[in-house]
C-alpha cells in the first residue's frame, strides 16, 4: 500500500497536480478494494464521511486520473463506466470476464499460450498496418458464468 501510495504522489507531483482532498480520497477508495467500481459507487462510498465532495468532483478527478494513466476506466455493458487503480510500474496485467446476466466480472490473469501469442500478434500486426505504438490494451469476453449457465 505504501509503495503505492508514494509512487501515486510522485507521478502526481510529477504532472504539476497537487494532492487535494478527493484527489487523495478517491485514491484511497480503489487502493481498499479489488472491486470494479463506478463512480457513483465510490460517491456512495465517501459521502457520509465527505458531504463537500459531489458526484462531479468525483467524476472529474477519475477522468483526470484516467487521463494520467493512475487509473483504468471500464464498460462491462451495463451503462455504467467502472474504475480500476493501476498498479505501480509493474501492474499486473489481466483480462475480464463478464457475465452478462448477473453482471459478475472475473478477472484473470493465467493467460493460455495461444491468447498470449494471439494477442502479441494483432498487436504487432496493428501496430506496422497504422503505424501506431501499442501500449496496452483491453480484453474482455462476455458471457454467463457458472450459477447463470446452469
């Protein structure tokens, strides 16, 4: 957590932003859990304890912590835009699965070898087809889950 914590106050620091309040709440937030959440989750979630900061904010501070890479932003196909802490340097990288009934979201990271080579291959075919530097990507798989299958 502390590792975390000083290396988001760096690459704050380091973008000339300072550490505000929600800047350092919402931060707090995602750092505590290892659910995907939307931002009137983490509104929820600080309100009683933060009455000053609105739903605004909140949706203001993701996206700037989105657009400086702090943060990952998601769509699992239910309206709602899910946020997810990157880790520091060495985030571990992971896939979603989504079920499309209950809504649960696996995370998953024991790749198979045809998905890794699958995946190094479009990146590079991609990359020399638009001439456009890859650095990272998203794969989600939609479906149902073991309870919704049944």
């Amino acid at each position: 957590m502390h590792h975390r914590h000083s290396y988001w106050k760096d690459k704050l620091k380091g973008s000339g932003c300072r550490l505000t309040l929600p800047r350092r709440v919402i931060f707090e937030v995602l750092n505590s859990t290892t659910k995907h959440l939307s931002a009137e989750d983490i509104y929820f979630m600080i309100h009683k304890k933060y009455p000053g900061i609105g739903l605004t904010t909140v949706y203001r501070t993701l996206d700037m912590m989105v657009r400086m890479g702090l943060v990952d932003k998601f769509d699992f196909g239910d309206g709602h835009s899910r946020y997810e802490l990157l880790e520091a340097q060495d985030k571990q990288h992971h896939h979603h699965l989504i079920c499309t009934k209950c809504g649960k979201v696996v995370d998953y990271t024991d790749f198979i070898k045809e998905e890794i080579a699958l995946v190094k291959q479009t990146e590079e075919g991609l990359s020399k087809k638009y001439n456009f530097k890859i650095n990272s990507h998203v794969t989600q798989f939609y479906g149902l889950c073991d309870k919704c299958k049944k």
